[in-house]
C-alpha cells in the first residue's frame, strides 16, 4: 500500500561536459527537476523531468512541468492511496498529453512502489538481464571531432553508435565513417529534418548498412513514414511520433516502422513504455531506450527498464562521466567494456547524494 505524504521538487543546472547539438537544438546546460516522493512510511523514491528548457524536442519545457506537477499532478496524489503505479494511469487520464511531467512523478512512485515490495527497480518491471549493452550518441560537430569521439567510445567497449545527421550533413559523414570504421554498428537520427520530397536522397543511406534511420520524418507523422519505409531498405526507427501504446499499434499496423525507440519521458512513464514493449514484443519489432541528457537519476531507471527481454538494440545509456564533472548518485553508472551491470539493490539501485543535490539546487519546493 502506498500513500503518498510529500513530494519535493529540486531545480538544478548542470554544465555538460561537451555541447550538444543536433538537427533541431544545442545543449550547453542542463536543466533539471529531480521529483522525490516520500509516504506515509517514510520510503522515499525518485523520478526526474527529462523535458528540455525550451520547446526543440516536444511542447514541454522545465517551467511547463514545473507548473504540471506542482498545481495539477502532484495534489490528485497527495494523501491518494493505491496499491501499484500502474493506477496512476487513471488517476492521470483527465489530464491531456504532458508526458514528461506524468512520467516524473510516476518514475518516482515505480522508485518508491519496489523499495517497498524489497526488489529492484528491474525485477519489479519484469526485467530478465543482469547487464545492458550500452550505446553512445556523437551529436553534431566537425568531422575530426565526430570521428575523434567514435574512436574514443569504440575503444571503450560500445555496441552501438548514433549520429546526428540533417540534409546538410548526411552522406558524405556517414560514407567517411563507413570507410573508416567498415563493421561499425551505426545508426542516423534525423530528428524530424526531412520530408517526403527526400526520398531519393533517403534511398541513398542504404548502401552503408546502418542498423536503422531514427525519426526521417515529421514528429507527429505516422503515415508518411509508411511510405518512406516502402521504399527503403534500410529499417526506419520512430521515435517523437511514438507517444502512447496506441501510436505503436498504428505505426505497426500501417508499417511505418521496423524499429521503436522508447523514453519513458517521452511516452508518460515506465507503465506506459512496458506496454509499448509488450506490444512490440508481440510484433517482432525491436526496442531500444532512449536518452534525453538525463542524471543518473533517470539513466537509473532507464537501466532497468532495457533489462526487459526485447530491449535488443543497446540504448543511449552510457556512462555518467561522459557528461557530468559529478554523478548525483552513489556508486556513478559506469559502463565497463559496453556494459553496464543492472543493480540487484531495491528499487533504482543508487544512493542519490541529497546533500550535493541540495548544495546545486537553484529552487527546492516541497508539497505536502
């Protein structure tokens, strides 16, 4: 039984190691909220808003979730009992879209709900690994410095490499890493820049045999997708259009994907992206997690959600030190080798550092 007593709220910015760009945005620091619940027995348990500071990725921001959580999501659970997060699905429903902020809260309470049951985060989604294979992600740089940091992460063990590509940058990076690294398991994200009109254009990344395409087309396109997967070989991979289970359904039924990429900030929470994968699962269609430059705090919940038997494609889960000068959690996630071991401790499995947290916090507000 859970019932919910306080919540508290941490605003914190955090400086990347290196800018991030793609297609659509540039990350230089990172805004966060970090959502701690704590019920009526005193076990606590964290979530994180992934959304960004500006609208580039979905219509969420910081301050929007902010606004959601503290006026709207956080006071229908406030003193609410319930026996499962999965319930917060219901108690949510009368509240339109607003994923990030759902899945904050609702990350929190999976936190909470397993520290409580005394098993992992993993075991209590059903997860079947041990570790995860790890992915990384080169975002959009000069060649040198792309190639510079394939090589690094292709030393260090990762099985799986993502680069942002755009119709001003595509084929002549990827062909140069294809000469250079001939067996690289290589993805493109697309990040929604291009259109119908590019097809023939599209047709050409086939001959390099990338792993997948991730989001050509539109963020809120399912059907053109299909079109474009018609006349591709090369799978295509959705991403932003993948919102609910519902979307997945569609975009299976109409073909206008081979591959899902779920983020549990994305798709409203951990409930909703097992049922992504569930669905998937039935349809043969492989998964992988996404990453959103989240702390540990979410990157902890992302492990265990890619312990889940058809998580087959290594995520964008990596190691906290390619981002962070410190990790808000004890022990820092480290990959070792392209892996990462997924914690057998209760609930997320790390120990987040409440005092470092609160010595970088621009804002605390606790809700009671």
């Amino acid at each position: 039984m859970i019932k919910v007593e306080k919540v508290t709220l941490y605003h914190i910015t955090q400086r990347l190691k290196v800018p991030f760009t793609s297609s659509i945005g540039h990350v230089t620091d990172r805004d966060s909220i970090l959502v701690e619940v704590i019920d009526s027995d005193g076990v606590s348990g964290w979530g994180e808003v992934v959304a960004f500071s500006t609208p580039w990725y979905t219509e969420e921001t910081i301050s929007t979730c902010f606004h959601l959580l503290k006026d709207i999501l956080i006071p229908l659970v406030i003193s609410e009992t319930f026996e499962h997060p999965d319930e917060l699905q219901e108690i949510f429903k009368r509240i339109k879209r607003n994923q990030m902020a759902k899945a904050s809260l609702e990350g929190a309470i999976w936190d909470l709900y397993a520290k409580k049951k005394n098993v992992s985060l993993s075991t209590a989604l059903g997860g079947v690994r041990n570790e995860i294979e790890c992915g990384v992600v080169i975002g959009i740089s000069s060649f040198s410095n792309m190639i510079e940091q394939i090589t690094r992460y292709h030393e260090e063990g990762y099985k799986r490499f993502k680069i942002k590509i755009s119709p001003e940058q595509d084929m002549k990076i990827v062909e140069e890493i294809r000469k250079r690294f001939p067996d690289l398991p290589l993805m493109a994200d697309a990040n929604s820049s291009y259109t119908l009109n590019d097809v023939e254009r599209l047709k050409e990344l086939d001959q390099f045999g990338l792993m997948m395409i991730e989001q050509p087309l539109a963020a809120d396109d399912i059907v053109d997708h299909a079109k474009l997967q018609e006349n591709l070989s090369t799978p295509i991979c959705l991403d932003e259009s993948i919102i609910t289970s519902e979307d997945a359904r569609k975009a299976i039924e109409l073909g206008s994907c081979q591959v899902i990429n779920i983020k549990p900030g994305r798709v409203g929470g951990l409930t909703e992206s097992k049922k992504i994968h569930d669905l998937c699962l039935e349809h043969s269609i492989p998964v992988w997690c996404g990453g959103m430059l989240e702390t540990s705090i979410s990157r902890a919940h992302n492990i265990a959600l890619a312990s889940l038997a058809n998580f087959t494609i290594p995520g964008d889960i990596s190691s906290s030190s390619r981002y962070w000068e410190k990790d808000i959690v004890d022990p820092e996630i480290r990959s070792v080798s392209g892996k990462i071991s997924v914690p057998n401790e209760i609930g997320i499995g790390y120990k987040v550092k409440k005092d470092l947290l609160k010595s970088i916090a621009s804002s605390v507000t606790v809700l009671k």
